[in-house]
C-alpha cells in the first residue's frame, strides 16, 4: 500500500537570485512543481508516495526525475514524453518582495498527460489521492485528472486538494473559479490560501473554512495565512496557529506545497478520519506543517528545501 500518490505538475522552477540595473534578473534553476514539493514533504515525515505525470525526454526531464528518485518517490506513473518539453517557470520579485510567475507551458509535458496513459494500478494501491487544479486548465490533462479523481473515488480513498491558483495558466479568471470550485466538491481534505478563499468568495479564513465544511461536503480544511500561519478546521473543532518567530524568508516557493504534504505525513500517522481529529490533534498537525514550511523558506527551490525532522520539532520545542 502506497501513501498517498499524487498527480500534477513536474516542472522547473527558475528562482530569482538578484537583478541588475536594468531589471533583468539572475535565475537558478531548481526542482519544482506543487505536487512534486508535496511529495517530498511526505516522503520525507515517513510516508510512502508516488508521483503520476508527464515530463519532457530531455534534460530537464531527466534532472527532475532523478531528484524524485533520490527523495524515494515512486516513479512508476512519470511518463518521459518525446513530442513535448519540459514545463518551466519564471519567479521572479518586484520591489516588495512578492512572487510573480511566468510559464513556458505552450504546451509543457505535465498538460499533454493522457487518460489512456494513467496508472491506474497506481491509484489503487494508494491510500490517498492527491491533486491540484493546473492539470484542469487544459486539455488532455484536464480530462485525465478528473478521470483519476472518478477512479480514486469509486475504489473509496482519501482525497486531498490543494487548489495552488496560478492566473496567468488560465484563459480567464472565471475558468479558475470554476475548475476550482467543481475541485472542492471532489475533496475530502483541502489545503487553501486565505488569498484563494477571497478569490472565490471575499470571505475570511475563517468563513470560507466553514463554507467548505458545510456546503462541499470537505472534512478537513487547513486555511493557509501566509507568514501569519494557518486555520484549521473540521465539524468537530477548529484552530489557529501562528507561525514561529525569527525565521528569515530567502525564498517562499513551495512553502505552501510543503506545509501540505507535512500535514498529510501527520494526519496518516493518526490513523483517524480527517473529520474525526480532536483539536489537541488538529493543533499538533498544523504546528508541525507551520514550523516545516517556514524553515523551507530559508532555502531557495521546493523540493530541495524540505527541512529534515529534528529540526521541525526542535523549532516546535522552541513554540511551546
């Protein structure tokens, strides 16, 4: 039996070093791509995992292939495709420090997945099921991911959300809030920003949790604040944790992906239904998923910050 197996994006992030005068700015090349980083995070707290993707038969490709090997995740669902290229993306920084993305995805390998190419046996084997909505934004991906969720839910497994909005890979932002929203209704866990909750429904944390408890039928929503921590909730309970203190951000990316895939590594360790946890167990889950996301921060890329263990509970200690 597999942990969790994820289905997404495997692409390259290009992270910002510094600019010059003229605005143009130095990249370093790092593995990336949100359910790669939540994998990593997974495998990394103890969880067994597999990856189901499409990459470029080039050497992208073949890097990123050979990172996720070395963290131990399955490959067995990565297709290296030799019509397409490796998806990239550009972050850079403007003058406040905030992330913008661009995307060299006309196509890339991760939205040319197939549903006839999908691992089924994969899936099966899985104890979750993970996902995010960029495969939804085209197709052929698009019609392979919802028939992994169809199949994830016939055969009864836990399935786990993270929308991961990106604007500029959809037509329109209407599209986003549909493909979205009909992602929230398949879901048994999600983990949202609060800058998506406003996105979708201009509510708060707080009521967009609620909203996802009561009218999609969610069991567990982690409610990400930024650097300000997470909400958490399911219909027994909810909490707020902050996150420690004195931690100095070099590089957000795949912090989010993280704080996810540490979560999940917690909430397996349970053994509980999402929706049956205490809010002494919530608290413990969300400490430990808030304290891993911010030391990845103090290193540039996502799947290479994955902070080690020891070091997550000694900040934990430190919170206490």
């Amino acid at each position: 039996m597999i942990d969790v197996v994820a289905l997404g994006e495997l692409l390259v992030d290009f992270v910002c070093r510094e600019t010059d005068d003229l605005g143009y700015p130095t990249l370093v090349g790092k593995p990336g791509g949100a359910p790669g980083n939540y994998l990593a995070a997974v495998k990394k707290y103890g969880g067994s995992c597999a990856m189901i993707g499409k990459v470029g038969d080039d050497a992208f490709g073949h890097l990123l292939c050979q990172t996720l090997s070395d963290a131990g995740i399955d490959l067995r669902g990565v297709i290296c495709a030799q019509d397409c290229f490796t998806t990239m993306a550009f972050v850079t920084l403007d003058e406040t420090g905030n992330r913008h993305f661009s995307f060299a995805r006309k196509p890339g390998a991760d939205i040319c997945l197939k549903a006839e190419e999908l691992p089924e046996e994969l899936i099966g084997e899985s104890r979750v099921f993970h996902f995010g909505t960029l495969s939804l934004t085209d197709d052929p991906a698009r019609t392979a991911t919802r028939r992994a969720i169809a199949l994830a839910k016939e055969q009864g497994k836990l399935i786990s959300l993270d929308p991961n909005l990106r604007k500029p890979l959809w037509d329109s932002e209407d599209a986003a809030k549909e493909a979205i929203e009909w992602s929230l209704r398949q879901a048994d866990v999600v983990k949202i920003s609060d800058e998506e909750i406003d996105f979708l429904w201009g509510l708060s944390p707080e009521e967009g949790a609620q909203k996802l408890l009561k009218e999609y039928g969610v069991s567990l929503v982690y409610a990400t604040l930024g650097p300000k921590g997470c909400h958490a909730a399911n219909r027994l309970c909810s909490v707020t944790v902050e996150t420690p203190r004195g931690i100095r951000a070099v590089d957000t990316t795949g912090a989010g992906d993280i704080f996810g895939g540490s979560a999940m590594s917690q909430l397996l360790k349970t053994g509980k239904h999402p929706g049956e946890l205490t809010a002494e167990e919530l608290q413990g889950i969300v400490r430990f998923a808030c304290c891993a996301a911010s030391l990845s921060t103090q290193k540039q890329g996502g799947i290479s910050s994955v902070p080690e263990e020891q070091d997550v509970r000694s900040l934990m200690n430190t919170m206490a």
